[in-house]
C-alpha cells in the first residue's frame, strides 16, 4: 500500500493566484500554464471487481486494508471541498472509485453537488465513473438526484472473457442492462470505456465497436497504462491506438472529427456511414500531459496532481482542523500553482518510485 502524504502548508513559498490568456475567468493555472478545470473525486477505495489491471486479487485479497469508515471524507466535507475548487476553476466533477456506486446513499452527495450549480457559477458538468454491476438499479435515483452523465466500463462483450477479467464472475449481460436503465434514465450521451490489453482482450476490439455502432453511445478504447505497481504492467501488453483504428476502419471506415475542447482526452473519430463516433485515449503512445487539467481527490481528501503521483497532499487535514474556506481555498490555488506533473510525456524517463494505486484516487 503506497499512500505517501504531505501538509499543505508546505506550499507557502508559490504565490497565490494567478491566470493565463485563454483559462476561463477565476481559474488558477500551473507552471506549465495549465488551468485548474476537473476534479475527480474518489468516494471510496472498495469494489465488487477485481479487474487484474486495476485491483488483482492477489495484492486486494480479503486481507487487503481498505480505508476504515471514519478516514472516508463524509457528504459534507466532499461538498465543501468541491465548492471551493468551483471557486478556483473547476468545471466538470467525477465521481470515482473503487466503484462509486458502493457508496452507500451516494445520491444525497449528488444531489448536494448540483446544488453547487448556482445561476451565477459557470455550468458544471457532473458525471460519474462506474462498472455497470449496480446501475441497472440506481440509474434513475442518480438522475434524480442531479447527475447529468454516466460512464461505464467494459472491457469485453464475451461474457467467458468478461468474467475472467473481472475476476468476480459478473456476467456482461448485468452491465448492459445498466448500460440500457443509463440510457432510459437520460444518463447521456453515455460513454463506455474499454481498456485495450495486447493478447487479453484486443479480439473484442471489433465486436464491441459493432454492438454499440448506432446505439447513441461513445465507446472509447484507452490503452492499458502503467498506474500503481501491482498490475505488472509491460510496454508487450499496449495495443496502440492507431492499431484500433486500423481494425475498425478495415469493418466501417472511421473519418476523424476536432476535439469538443482544447485538452480532451479522447481523440474523436465518426463513421463515415453515420452509425456515431469512437474515441481513443492513447495515455501511452501520445501523451496529453500539455493539456492536462485534471486534479484527483482520494477518498480520505489527499489530492494528487497527476494519475501516477507518488505523493498526496493533506486535504482533510485542513478540513477537519478548523480552516478556513477561503484558507482552504488559497491552500488549493498554491498547490495547482506549484505543479509541473507531465508523467506520460516523461514515461521512460522517470523514476521508478512508489505510484498511487488507481483503486484508490480512481482513473
Ligand atoms: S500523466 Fe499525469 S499530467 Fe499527464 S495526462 Fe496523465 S494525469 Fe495528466
């Protein structure tokens, strides 16, 4: 278990506050010239799946030391902490996990969130990360409660394969019925992540991309990252995206689309018949650390700059040591300000130090 920590008020030397020419107003932006725009907040670091890239079951077996109840962050802090990143910038919340969709009563938290969607405040767009186990039952209690969107992951339709990778025996029909209340609750436009890994799961490319053409579904093929240390990554395992887009484009030839924004993740590609788009997210083989602006909050309030940090730093501290929000605040802007974190553009080069698990600040 890799959780490495610093204080916040480490950070008292980097001036405070700041913008760029183009960062939307209030926004504040790292050294690299990068706005303060996501927040993806883990809610907590359990799940139902033990996918072997993200949580093998041989380092989170029933021993493993999961968060205990009171290190979580409650409703409470979460919404105090997430509006005071709205106030430096931050458009778009996550919800993450682990899978989020354990959090018990995790729809009074979204209901808390929207309500930061004040007439006065930019639009905030509020989404959620899940693996589809449990959304079939909570999908219109979500979109209820204020979520605007869901993405779901799934990385094979084979329901033998689908199995074996998650390593629970959950059965891919489950997480298409989810993917169907998704989609009948107004969950969208809905997203569908597939993690592509080399000799694993890249037979599925194909049908996967037939199943969800013309469905009113993004599918998104990402390249199995290196995140953590307990998935045994190696360089062999990534399928590049390129060779994705040669195998769909040799079935339904893809045209490309420009990005929604500047900094998205996922490259856009449409078919040319019309049957919708694919994305592609190739964190390995094209960085988009230039345009990254993204902060992770973990489930006990540690906030980490980038996916593969090493280190976090001490939010709960702060809220739970009678600060001040606009403290609070101010501790954000510093830390965003002092940031310089570009791993994937360094990947090979960079050291091999501790890395934080990705069950635990979510991907
Ligand atoms: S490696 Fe870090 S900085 Fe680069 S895109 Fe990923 S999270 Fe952002």
């Amino acid at each position: 278990m890799n959780r490495r920590v610093i204080p916040l008020n480490e950070l008292s030397a980097v001036p405070a506050f700041s913008s760029a020419p183009g960062a939307p107003r209030g926004s504040v932006v790292d050294r690299l010239a990068r706005p303060l725009r996501d927040l993806r907040i883990s809610v907590t670091d359990r799940c139902n799946f033990r996918c072997v890239y993200c949580m093998p079951r041989t380092v989170f077996g029933h021993d493993y030391p999961f968060l205990p109840h009171s290190a979580l962050l409650t409703f409470e802090e979460i919404e105090r902490v997430a509006r005071l990143f709205v106030t430096q910038g931050v458009e778009k919340i996550r919800l993450t996990g682990g899978e989020p969709l354990l959090r018990k009563h995790l729809e009074r938290l979204i209901e808390r969130l929207a309500a930061l969607r004040t007439p006065d405040a930019r639009a905030l767009d509020l989404t959620l990360t899940t693996n589809g186990a449990l959304l079939a039952r909570k999908a219109r209690a979500l979109k209820d409660a204020g979520l605007t969107r869901v993405t779901v992951s799934l990385d094979a339709l084979d329901d033998t394969l689908f199995k074996r990778m998650n390593d629970v025996d959950f059965p891919v029909s489950s997480v298409l019925e989810g993917i169907e209340a998704a989609h009948a609750a107004g969950l969208g436009p809905l997203k569908i992540n597939m993690v592509v890994k080399r000799g694993t799961n890249d037979s599925e490319i194909v049908p996967m991309a037939r199943h969800f053409r013309g469905s009113g579904t993004v599918l998104r093929f990402i390249e199995y990252m290196d995140v953590g240390r307990s998935n045994g990554w190696n360089m062999t395992e990534v399928l590049p995206s390129a060779d994705v887009i040669d195998q769909i484009n040799a079935h339904w030839p893809l045209v490309p689309l420009d990005a929604h924004y500047p900094g998205e993740t996922a490259q856009r590609w449409q078919y040319a018949d019309g049957a919708g788009e694919i994305g592609v997210i190739s964190s390995v083989t094209r960085a988009f650390c230039s345009s990254c602006t993204r902060i992770r909050l973990s489930t006990d309030g540690n906030a980490y700059l980038c996916l593969f940090a090493g280190t976090g730093h001490d939010l709960r501290a702060l809220l739970r040591g009678g600060v001040s929000d606009e403290q609070i605040a101010d501790a954000i802007a510093r830390l965003w300000q002092a940031r310089e974190d570009r791993y994937s553009q360094l990947r090979g080069q960079a050291a091999g130090g501790p890395r934080v698990e990705m069950s635990y600040i979510g991907g």
